[in-house]
C-alpha cells in the first residue's frame, strides 16, 4: 500500500486553504475578459488525458499547463501550495474527478467558473480485476463483455458516484475512471470539452468547432484500427499488472485480466496469482503486460513463474522518454501493435 494515499482529506484541505491565501495576497493574472495577459485562455489540466484535450482543441487559443508532470503516477500526486494557488488564477480547469483526491479537493475549493469534470462527460462503468467472459465456475465475478458490472460480486452499491472522490480509484470493483483508454469514450468527453471551451471563449468557438472535429475524426479512426486489428484473434484474454484497460477490452471483446485492481500499486493474493497461472494455461496467454509509470515487478514475477513473455501496455497517464509514442495517438497505435502480437492477431 501506499501510504502517500493515507492522507487524511483535513489535511488536504489544509494544504489547500494555505494555497489559497497564497494566491489572494499574489492577485490573479487574469484581466476583466477573463484571459491572460497574452490574450489566450489560461487551462490547468489535471494529467495528461485531460492536457492532450485541452492542447487539440484549444489549439493556439489557449495555455495549457498540467498539475502532474511527466513521470509522476498522477494517483500519486500531492499538490504544492503554489500549484493551488495557480489553480485558483486559471480560466478554464479541465480534470477527472476520482483518479486524483487531492486535486478534486484544490479543484473544489478554487471555486474557477469553468471547471469541467470529463467524468460527466461520458457514462462510467465498473470494472475490477477481470472485465470480460467467465473463465470458470471458481471466479464467478467475470462476467460477459459489454455486461453491466453491478451485478460484480463487490457490489455497485458500496461504490457510488460519490465514492470515487478519494476511494473509487483504489476500489477492486469501483466506478472505472480509465475512460481516455476507449476511444470512443474519449471521443465523447472530446465534443464536451469542444462544447465546454466553445462557451468559456465564445469570440473562438468557431475554432473550438473545427478543431473537436478534427481530433474527433482522429480518434475515429483509431477506433476502426483497433476493431480492425483485433478481429480475428488466436485468443482474446490478455494479463495486465494495472486493470487500465477494461473499457478497451468491452469495447473490442477482449478480456482483461488485470494481476492487481484498478489501484496500480495493490498487491495480488497467492490466489490471484495461482488463478492467474490456470487462465494463462488454459487460454493460452503469451504475454504479461506492464506499464511504464509501475513497477514491472509482479509482472516479472508471473511471467517467470508462467514462461510467458513480458511487454508494456501503456495507460497512457503520462507521456515520458520511455513512452513508446510521443503523443495520445502514436502510443495507443504502440500498444495496438503489441496487443495483435500479445493475442495472435491473423
């Protein structure tokens, strides 16, 4: 566990109100039209999904600076007071409500007129460890691809919309906050975000338009490569460290088996492990897939125990000299290219 997650949210608060006080004797940097002094629109972005929409659309109009820089794991993220602060002075606040606590508890308090949650932007489902067809009467959590993942043996109840605000992110079967993994999901938040920017900065809504469109028309056709790419498989089950990538597998009929939860850093239980080693044998998996932000340790661990392969699945959560792509598109096409090597794609 990782006790950086174990701060109580008073504190947080506290950090926040001390970030506050710091910017109200600092003054905004934003004049009467609501821009900043080079006359584009100041965004904050929470991580990096959230900052490549923001830079797509808001394209020359706007300032884009992110609160988590590359390499941090964002569920991780602990706010300084001045980036509160510069919370406060933003124009526009683009975030994802759930996946970050301290940055929904800064996010709240700066009170900035046009703060947009993507969360509300798309429909949220919930995923655990699986997402995907049932491998055997012993795991009867696994359900079928597309179904919804209430009836999940944790419950939907004890994780409501609510919950995600400091807990859903950690929950096995939570409120699945990895929707930029989908890209018609993402696509949907994308018109938001175009419809959102086209109403904080009207004089350039035209603009906001044509650029939503194009990233739109973007992700559609990374969509058709995956739908093309993953038709014809040798077998649809993949096993991955961090359970990411549950609205990709429901998306193109894949099964996701993730070693841990939706919490990167959770440990497995020897029993996780040892059903991990059957569905491997009995699917035929060939690879293990980490990520470049987390410890490859467990999956190391698996694949030695399994004689599989490992390679990286990247959530796309930040952008890094290890990424396999510079941006969004050209990692999802990296890890396109090592899910059909992963699955036999013929």
């Amino acid at each position: 566990m990782n006790v950086r997650r174990l701060i109580p949210t008073a504190a947080v608060a506290g950090a926040v109100t001390l970030g506050l006080v710091t910017l109200s004797a600092c003054g905004g940097a934003s004049d009467a039209s609501g821009k900043s002094a080079d006359g584009k629109l100041s965004v904050v972005a929470s991580f990096y999904p959230m900052q490549y929409l923001a830079e797509q659309i808001g394209g020359d109009h706007v300032a884009v600076s992110t609160l988590t820089a590359p390499g941090v794991e964002p569920h991780d993220l602990e706010l300084k007071p001045r980036q509160i602060g510069e919370l406060g002075e933003a124009d526009y606040i683009l975030y994802l409500k759930g996946i970050q606590p301290a940055v929904d508890e800064a996010i709240k308090q700066a009170g900035v007129k046009n703060t947009v949650d993507a969360a509300t932007l798309t429909t949220m489902e919930d995923h655990g460890t699986a997402v995907g067809h049932d491998h055997g009467a012993e795991d009867p959590g696994h359900g079928e691809a597309g179904h919804d993942h209430k009836a999940d043996e944790h419950g939907a109840d004890e994780h409501g919309h609510e919950g995600t605000e400091g807990h859903g992110h950690e929950s096995e079967a939570g409120l699945d906050p990895h929707i930029w993994l989908d890209p018609v999901k993402y696509a949907e938040v994308a018109k938001g975000v175009g419809a959102s920017l086209e109403k904080a900065d009207p004089d350039n809504a035209a603009d906001y338009k044509k650029n939503t469109d194009t990233l739109v028309k973007k992700l559609g056709d990374l969509d058709t490569a995956f739908k093309d790419g993953l038709k014809n498989t040798s077998t649809k089950t993949f096993i991955t460290t961090h359970s990411a990538f549950g609205y990709l597998a429901e998306r193109y009929g894949l099964d996701q088996e993730g070693i841990t939860g939706i919490d990167p850093e959770s440990e497995p239980s020897p029993a996780r492990m040892k059903e991990l080693q059957e569905i491997a044998a009995k699917e035929k998996v060939s690879t293990v897939f980490f990520e470049t932000l987390a410890s490859d340790k467990t999956a190391k661990t698996l694949a030695k125990d399994t004689g599989l392969k490992t390679a990286v699945l990247d959530p796309l959560e930040g952008i890094t000299d290890r990424s396999q792509g510079d941006d969004y598109i050209e990692v999802m096409q990296s890890n396109l290219a090592a899910l059909k090597k992963a699955l036999g794609a013929k």
